[in-house]
C-alpha cells in the first residue's frame, strides 16, 4: 500500500436541492477524495487549511476513518471556506450562490514530513501556483494526478502549463478538456493534452461516464444509471479519491490497472450523489462497494461472436 497525498479544500458548503437543502456541512475537495480513498484502506493524509470555526467533529469524522490531517493548517481567528449553491431539477446544472475564500486566499500547502516520500499525489482544484508548491515538497512521487477548472484557464494559464507538463495524469470535465486543448473532438482534445506532458487523461461526463486516454488506447466506463440523485456535489473529487485510492492499494499505474482504478472512482462517485454532501461516503459499507462494483462489471461486460 502506497501513501497518498491529496492537496485541496476543507470546508463548508450548503446545499440547495429539488430534494431538501442544508444549513453549513462539511465539505471541500480534500475532504471528499480522503472519505472516498479510505474505503480502500488508502494511506492518506491531506493537505488544506481552515480556520478555528471549523468543528473539531468534523476532524474527528475524517480521522476515525485513518484520515491523516497533520498537513492541515488551522488558522487562528479566520473563518473556513464556504461555498454555497442551489441545484436545478435536472441536476446537471447550478447557480452559486456563495463563494466566502476567506483562510484560502492564504493558502500555501504544507506537506506532512512523513508524507513527504509518498508515491502518489493528487492535486485537487486549486490556484496552479499551490498546486506546484505541493509538487516542490515532494521528493519524487511515482505518479501525480491533477484536477482544474476552467477559472484558472482564463485566469492564471501560464502557471497552469506549468502544473500540466509535471503530472502523469489530468482529470477534467469534456467542457475543460475542449477548452484547454481548442479542439470540440474529445479524441482530438486528449491528444492535445497529452501532448502538454500527462501520459494520462481522465475526461469526466457526469452521468454519461468517463474516458481514459492513453496514446492511442482509449478506454470508457459508463456512469451507473441511478434511480435518484439526491446531490451532485463532490461527485468529481469522489470519482479522484476512489480513483487514487486504488492506484494507492495496487501500485501498479499502468494502462489496464488504470481503468480498473476508473471503474472505482465511478462506484465511489455513484455513492456521493445519493445523499447530501458526505453523508453517503460516511455511511456506505464494503458490501455495498463490492455490490456496485460487479453492477458497474455488468453494464461493461459481453459476449460476442465475431466472423
């Protein structure tokens, strides 16, 4: 079993839905990929920064679940970051309605000492310029994975270049991957990407699933057609922690083990969304995990004769 690094948010959001809404629950990037990536017993510590509003339950929730926070920076008198937003009925879509960065705005990543050799690194949805000094502290990780958006294409491109060339593999929706690259064909935008440094990339479409690109092997994992999604959020960084997680458990980054990695980043995600926030991630047991596994098994598995 491989450390895993994950650099991002912790924090609170509220949620609006067609289902219900909540008052302030815990959140946040990192929070999401630590919750999932420990289902698969991964060696996880995070990387983020709160302020002293932030409930020491919250901490504790993370750490019963082998959570490693030391790499989390608690600033005194400052409050956490908050983020707040209302989910349309196709669920597909949302409006912002609160984005307070407060501590994130003084962000600068810390990594653990004993963390400092771990063999994966997960970069979630930060400023480009924190994502490389996560990088800088790390004595040489065997494999680095990144996600972004498309905010720091328009607005800090040229550090962003710098983040992609680093990584061995990006994750990204199909409307960043078409804007990063200038291309409307998700083949031709991979290739693009690739060529930018990642030997991996991970495009995410939501419901529609997830293709893996790889020089010219391509790889897809359909989304798990669910009776009711209850909250969208976190499903991105769920899919990154699942995703990560099992690359932690098998040490083995090549181009088959990867898509056996999508397949759990996707049965973690399909969780995420059945309940508010975190609460399905807490809540969901390893027969549940294995349960969905061989359903997702199932939408891809056939028999064919071929002449």
């Amino acid at each position: 079993m491989s450390q895993l690094v994950a650099v991002g948010t912790v924090a609170f959001d509220a949620i609006e839905t067609p289902f219900g809404k909540t008052d302030k629950i815990l959140g946040g990037a990192a929070t999401y990929i630590g919750l999932a990536a420990s289902h698969l017993n991964a060696d996880v510590a995070l990387v983020a920064i709160i302020g002293d509003d932030f409930p020491q339950s919250f901490l504790d929730t993370m750490v019963s679940r082998g959570i490693n926070l030391d790499g989390v920076d608690v600033i005194a008198g400052e409050k956490s970051f908050y983020w707040s937003g209302r989910y349309h009925h196709d669920m597909n879509s949302r409006d912002t309605l609160a984005t307070e960065l407060n501590v994130l705005t003084q962000f600068n990543p810390k990594v653990p000492n004993n963390y400092k050799n771990a063999d994966i690194l997960l970069l979630g949805n930060l400023n480009p310029e924190a994502q490389l000094a996560a990088i800088d502290q790390m004595n040489g990780p065997k494999f680095i994975v990144m996600d972004t958006m498309n905010y720091w294409m328009d607005n800090n491109n040229e550090e962003l270049q710098k983040v992609i060339s680093k990584v061995d593999a990006i994750t990204i929706n199909d409307e960043e991957a078409r804007q990063l690259s200038g291309e409307y064909s998700l083949v031709k935008a991979a290739k693009v990407i690739q060529n930018l440094g990642p030997e991996f990339v991970v495009i995410k479409k939501g419901e529609h699933g997830a293709l893996l690109f790889h020089n010219e092997q391509v790889f897809f994992a359909p989304a798990l057609p669910l009776e009711d999604v209850f909250d969208p959020t976190g499903a991105g960084d769920s899919f990154a922690g699942g995703f990560a997680g099992y690359l932690a458990k098998t040490e083995d980054y090549s181009f088959d083990n990867l898509k056996s990695a999508i397949i759990y980043g996707t049965a973690m995600a399909s969780f995420c969304v059945e309940a508010f926030g975190t609460e399905r991630l807490l809540s969901v047991s390893k027969s549940e995990i294995q349960k969905r596994l061989r359903m997702i098994q199932s939408l891809i598995q056939f028999d064919i004769e071929l002449e």
